[in-house]
C-alpha cells in the first residue's frame, strides 16, 4: 500500500536535512516509535501503532537505503514483527525536501505491506493513523529544529 504526506516547516531546508538524517534526534518525534540500539549503519527499536480496536507493538529495524544531499531525498527501510507473533510490517519510506518560502516542504511517500491482524483494516484506516502520525511528527520536527 502507497501512502503520501506532505507538510511544511518554517525552518530552512539545509536544517531539516540535517534533523531528518539525525534518527536518534528525530525518532522521538514519531508517536509509538523508539529507537534501543545501533549496530553499524542499522538501528534497532520498537513502534507502536493503533488501528482501530487493534494495537500492534512491533520489534524491528531501520536504516538508511538513501541519502541524497543534493537532491534532498532520503530513502529509510523500516521492517519489524509483532511483538506478539501477530504479523510483520514493512515500509521503504522515501522523504524529498524542497525550499519552499523561507521553509521547508517535505513529502513523504512510504510503500508498506502489512500481515497479521492490522492487515485487516483498509487503505482508509491506514492513511487516517498515517496522517495524524505525520502530524505529529511535523509539528515535533518543527519544534526541534525551529
């Protein structure tokens, strides 16, 4: 399933790159997501999600498949198995930033497959925490940065 998200923040573009490649500082903006390890380039975590009555916590990993500076585009491969042996969710999340008025516009287009009970819930339900999940995270990024 293919969800996108756009927002903007007020901060200039080179300082939302820097934010965005720096998972430690930014991780804690994501609502359900924490970060527990580094090993290599790889980090190791915990996120989670509610969809309807179904609350899935899931152990995974994240690393950057991507960086590139010039075209500011990031692209971060996100894969994890519930805590409790319910499914697996994967995402390869590609974020593109762009100067836009003295800020930043940032889009964010992830391609995620679900198994297991989450999976049941439709491309509505799932876009719907998608975006109150980007809301937050933009609204926490602008804080960190601004």
């Amino acid at each position: 399933m293919r969800l996108e998200n756009e927002f903007r923040v007020s901060s200039p573009v080179q300082e939302v790159w820097e934010a965005l490649l720096d998972l430690e500082r930014v991780t804690p903006c994501l609502p359900g997501a924490a970060l527990t390890e580094q090993v290599g380039d790889e980090y190791k975590g915990t996120m989670t999600v509610k969809l309807g009555p179904v609350t899935a916590r899931y152990n995974g990993t994240v690393r950057f498949l991507e960086t590139d500076e010039e075209n500011r585009r990031a692209v971060l491969q996100a894969s994890g198995r519930d805590a409790r042996g319910q499914g697996t969710a994967s995402a390869t999340i590609t974020s593109t930033l762009r100067e836009e008025d003295g800020g930043t516009h940032v889009r964010v287009e992830t391609e995620m497959r679900l198994t297991g009970r989450v999976a049941q819930f439709g491309r509505g339900i799932q876009q719907d925490v998608a975006t109150k999940i980007m809301d937050r995270f933009a609204s926490c990024l602008e804080n960190q940065v601004f």
